[in-house]
C-alpha cells in the first residue's frame, strides 16, 4: 500500500505536471520527506522520496519514485570532498536507498534531501527561466518577488547546488523559494499544499510581472516577407522539404521527424531578432539535452523557390555540422585542460541539428522516435517563450558554451544513456501500409509497430483506418488516414500525411486490393479495369510517389507488395486478379533494378488465400471461390489449408511476418526476391 506522504505527492506531482505553464515534459522534479514503517525492525524510519531520473511529473506513478533513508542521505555531506568529485556521490545515493530503492535517483536528489522543507519543487517554467536568463535576472528577482524569492547563481546541478539552496534557504528565512540562474525555479514548504501553492505563486508572480512590465514587441519588428504562408501552401511546403530536412538531420543515423505550424513559431520567425536569438542557444538544461544547442535557421524569405531553399539548406547544413564538431572540440579541450584524460570523454554524438526551423513554413524537430521528436519541438516552443519572456524585461542571456557542453558531455548524461533499452528492430523507420483497416494490411501495420516502427494506415475507410491506428497506441506511433490508390492525388496526399506525421518514410507496403471471382467470358471491361487499376495502376502510383522521398532522403528503404501466389499459379474463374498480381510480381522485379543505385529494396510475397480478417473475402470473394471448389464458405480456410505441403491454413499474421523479415537488417541484401507464404503449393513453386 502506499504511503500516505508518497500518495499525496504523486497527486501533487500530476497537477504540477499537467501544466505546461509550470513545467516542460519530463521536466524537474519534486519531493517530500516523512517516516515510514522500517520492516526488519518495525520502527519507524524517516524517508526522503523524490521523482527518479528520467521520469514525468504529468504521467508519475509510485514506480517512478526513488525512495531513500533520509539520515544516510544527509550523512553524505560529510563524504563530500567538493566540485571536483561531486559526480560520485550520485553513485554514493545507492548506499542510502530504503529497500530495491525504487527508480533511479536523479542528479537533482541532494537538492530535495539536504534542503530543510518537508516538501520541495523544482520546476522548469517558461516565466521562471526568463527571469533565469535574463542579463539582470538577479535585480529583477528582487523586483518582481522582494525577498520571498532568492536569486542563486547557475551552478550545474549536482551535490555542491543541493548544498548551496539549504543555505540559502537557511540565510533566508522569510523565502519560500529561488530561481536558479540560467535553470529554473526551486520552491518548499513545510506541507504538500504549502510547497505546491509556493511554486505556483513564483511562477504566476513571473507570468505577471512580464505581463505587466514587459516590451510587448520583444522579437523586433516583422521582416518584409518573412510572414507565414497560407495554410495549405504552408503543409504543401512542409511536405516537399521534408525528405530533404530528413536527409539533413540524419546524416550519422536515421531520425523520425515531427512538424509544427504553431503560431508562436511562425511569428517568432516573422520577426528580426530570430537570427540573433537563435543564435544564443537554449539555456535550460532540460531544453538543449534534447534541441540541441542550437537550430539549423534557414535564412532565406518566404518568397524564395523551393529550389532555392533545398540549395542554401545544403550550405547551412555543411556549416552546421562544421560549427557543432568545432563547439565538441572545445568542449573536449577545456575539459582535458582542467584535467580530465581526453579518453574519459564520451565522443561526439552526431553533429546533425535536431532542430530545423524555416520562416513562414515552421518548425522540424527530429529524434529517435516520435514521441523524443515531438518532445525536442515542444521544447523548442518552451526556449521561444523563455526566449519572449527574458527579452520584454532584459535581455536573453543563456549559460556559456561551455556550461553547455559540461552538461551534453557529462559522464552522468552518457551514464543515462546507456541504462536506455536497446532499440527495437525498427526503430527509426517510418511506414505506408495500403488497404491497412483489416486482414493482411492491418496485421502488417501491427507488427510493424510491435518491431518500432511509425505507421501510416491508409484505407478507403477513413474510420476504420483511424481506428485501427488507435489500437497500435497514440499519435506517436500511428496514424489512419483515408486513400483510394486508383487516384493520383490521394495517393501523393498519403505520401505527404506520412511526411507532416512522421517526417519522412522508409517502408512502403502495396496491400490495397479487392477480388473479383469470374471466368473469361463472365468478366466485363469494366471489371478488367477495377482490378488492374487498384492493383497494377494503385501500386503503381503508391511506389512512384514513395520513390521520389526514398531518393530525396538518401536513407534506402523498402518496397514491398502483398502479390499472390495467383501470379504464377493458373486457376479456374480468376482472370482479372490472377493477371493483375502477376503485374505487380513483375513491377516488383521491373522496380528492384531501377530503384537499387539508390539503396532501394523491391520485393514481393505471395500468399495462398487468406481467408480470416479479409475484407476481399467478407465482401463476397470467399462464397464465389468457395463455390468454384465445392465447399461451404466457412470451411473454405480449411479447404486451402488442405491442398498446402505443410496442410497449414494462411494466416494475416503470417504474412506480416514475411513483411517484418524482407525489412529488418537480416536481409538487407536481398531485392527483386517473391517469397512464397502459402504453406507449400507445388504449382506455385517460383521457377
């Protein structure tokens, strides 16, 4: 059961949390003190639990709390032998942990445990970091909050700043809390309700402040033809630069991609003092872990040619990487002058930007998922309004490269990055599965997303689609949208909701289908042209439109169509289909030659009859082909099974097996290739 001091800050936590106006995703971190029951002696023992490394205040349960013995915590100030060795008393917090301890404690954990409150908040508001980088941020404290809020000099986090906020708290009686230079804010009370009404009194005290005595044109005028796009032109835009972006930001390993339109994006980038502020890099600690220290900024008007921009991105995207390797490297010499051996330092991590902000288009934020994409752009929202805030009161003043690069590099960073799990198969890699809603499609779509990958699901079903995404989990890692591959336009506006959901696209799955069972004399030219035009014409245009991101990405990627064992095996009453998947059989050979300079794999797999979850067979190909054989329909799966080597009926989710094996890196020297999923039918053997 859990502890009642542990129940209400986990409720205080979630509310904290729940605010972006209080703090960013996986953002600060809170605390509280109180006794528990200690189980091997039954007395009672005083416990510190706090939120654990890597946690979200919004989202945190009991799991995510480390939970340490609050006497063996504050018996560490007398381990400490000062900033020169501080990193090692994070390894020293394993020897104060109550019981398994809970989750991993966070650097932040001497903060809560050595400061005299019963309750502490440490939070990373946009108000709250304004005032922190602001270049009088000290004189300001004292103005906007008089002596309630302390001013504390940015300090990297760690053992020496836990100490230095209890002294400050104890020089200070009359303060509920502090803003810490270049970071964020600390508050405390002696109550869960006192801490959490503290922090919200700084933070909406900071708010006003900025409100009230800010400049209200912070950014500068608007620059002439720096405004945004419409609408539509904008997402048109957005779409044709992103395979491009993609190849930018992946340049030393595949990044998913995320885009925004917000306004406080489009309007910052509108005004003149962007180049400028962008230039400054974020500050908060929290922020430019996962920004990046700085943007790649195209610097060019709205009126330039997507030529031109695609040429100049090239250009600032050598400097970049020119720029960010010279940053690492003085980084790498001021560390190995103040001591450290140039072997304890992590290499460099990649020198592609994670950020990519173009005027009157928005902003592409790139991660190794989805959701650390998403999280980077909002983070860079979060920079813009700390960015807002500290200029209509001062001027922005972020911490010095080389606090930066202290805190990128820092060995407790690596260490964190090494306890994440490895990556799934394929992770990174973005999918389009035609004809997705049900049977063979939607069983590919989910073992996709079950190997790591983002999926697009396009059906001609717009709610089912979306439904089907919605059981793969959120937005993050799938979404349904509506398409008929027969038309031209829909199939490029799937290929382009594939790029402004996920930034780019890897997998291209040609599953879209439908089944007509009559004999040569029954069909009419109109049902020769339904086949082949979803079919042979829907596969056709889904891998033209895929081929030209695959190409402009520079990534490789993968074809694959759902053919037929009816590509190479005759059968009675089947004229139409029969003789549009052995088109697509031979588009998958005809596409494997040309797309290969390009890293491009085109395979194929051929099913025998999928009968459980098909939609062809539901909607009425399964009574005619069951007929054609004499049984009844519901035993038609049977039928099939029984005329197999193997005498094992066909399953959706064999096939998507198939799928998963051609695109994981086991076969990533095999194209042009068809592989047979139909449990062994003789006259089927490809020859």
């Amino acid at each position: 059961m859990t502890n009642p001091t542990a129940a209400a800050l986990i409720a205080r936590s979630n509310r904290l949390g729940a605010d972006p106006r209080n703090t960013n995703y996986a953002g600060g971190n809170t605390s509280a003190k109180g006794t528990d029951t200690d189980p091997v002696t039954g007395e009672p023992v005083e416990l510190l639990w706090v939120k654990g490394s890597g946690g979200d205040l919004g989202t945190l349960t009991e799991s995510g709390l480390a939970v340490l013995r609050l006497d063996r915590m504050r018996a560490l100030v007398g381990a400490y032998t000062g900033v020169d060795h501080e990193d090692d008393m994070v390894a020293a917090f394993d020897y104060t942990l109550h019981g398994k301890g809970g989750a991993a404690p966070s650097i932040d954990t001497a903060m809560h445990g050595l400061v005299d409150a019963a309750h502490v908040d440490h939070l990373h508001p946009d108000s709250g970091i304004a005032f922190a980088t602001a270049a009088d941020g000290e004189a300001l404290t004292a103005a906007a909050f008089g002596g309630k809020v302390v001013w504390v000099p940015w300090r990297r986090p760690g053992f020496q700043l836990g100490l230095d906020i209890a002294a400050i708290k104890r020089a200070n009686p009359a303060a509920i809390g502090c803003i810490l230079g270049g970071h964020g804010i600390t508050a405390w009370g002696e109550t869960s309700e006192e801490a959490e009404a503290n922090s919200l009194w700084i933070i909406r005290t900071a708010e006003s402040y900025i409100a009230e005595h800010g400049r209200p044109d912070s950014f500068g005028a608007v620059l002439d033809g720096y405004t945004a796009l419409p609408a539509e032109e904008r997402a048109a835009r957005a779409a044709a630069l992103a395979p491009h972006l993609r190849a930018i930001a992946s340049t030393d390993r595949a990044q998913v991609g995320h885009f925004t339109d917000a306004e406080v994006v489009l309007d910052f980038l509108s005004r003149a003092e962007h180049p400028r502020l962008t230039a400054l890099g974020t500050s908060c600690p929290d922020h430019f872990l996962r920004t990046k220290v700085t943007p790649l900024v195209l610097d060019l008007p709205t009126t330039a040619s997507l030529e031109e921009q695609l040429a100049r991105l090239d250009e600032l995207h050598e400097q970049y990487r020119a720029d960010y390797a010279g940053y690492y490297q003085r980084g790498v010499d001021a560390a190995v002058a103040a001591g450290t051996p140039a072997e304890e330092l992590p290499a460099m991590r990649g020198a592609d930007p994670a950020i990519i902000l173009v005027p009157g288009v928005g902003m592409f934020s790139y991660g190794a998922n989805k959701q650390t994409a998403r999280v980077a752009g909002e983070f860079y929202i979060n920079a813009i309004n700390v960015m807002r805030g500290a200029e209509a009161i001062s001027s922005y003043a972020p911490i010095d490269e080389s606090e930066k690069f202290r805190i990128e590099y820092w060995a407790l960073e690596e260490a964190k990055l090494r306890r994440m799990p490895a990556p799934k198969p394929l992770a990174g890699r973005i999918a389009l599965v035609t004809g997705a809603a049900s049977g063979i499609g939607k069983a590919i779509a989910t073992r996709l997303a079950a190997e790591g990958s983002c999926v697009v699901i396009a059906d001609l079903d717009l709610e089912k689609a979306q439904a089907a995404a919605a059981e793969l989990g959120g937005t993050d890692v799938a979404v349904g949208i509506q398409a008929n591959v027969t038309d031209e336009a829909q199939v490029q506006a799937a290929v382009d909701a594939a790029l402004l959901a996920f930034g780019g696209l890897d997998i291209v799955i040609n599953n879209a289908g439908l089944s007509l069972s009559k004999s040569l004399l029954e069909t009419t030219v109109a049902d020769w042209d339904l086949q082949h035009n979803v079919m042979a014409k829907g596969s056709f245009l889904v891998s033209r439109a895929a081929a030209r991101v695959l190409i402009d990405q520079k990534l490789g990627g993968d074809i694959v169509y759902i053919s037929s064992k009816n590509s190479v095996f005759a059968g009675p009453n089947n004229i139409a289909y029969s003789a549009t998947k052995a088109d697509q059989a031979h588009q998958v050979r005809l596409l494997a030659a040309e797309l290969g300079e390009y890293g491009v794999k085109v395979n194929g797999i051929n099913p025998d009859g999928v009968v459980r979850g098909s939609g062809i067979f539901a909607g009425g190909w399964g009574a005619k082909r069951a007929a054609v054989y004499g049984v009844p329909e519901e035993e038609l799966g049977k039928y099939y099974a029984q005329r197999t080597l193997l005498k094992r009926e066909v399953l959706p989710e064999n096939v998507a097996n198939a799928v998963f094996v051609l695109c994981a890196s086991d076969l990533s020297h095999t194209t042009g290739l068809h592989i047979p999923v139909d449990a062994g039918v003789a006259a089927a053997f490809l020859r």
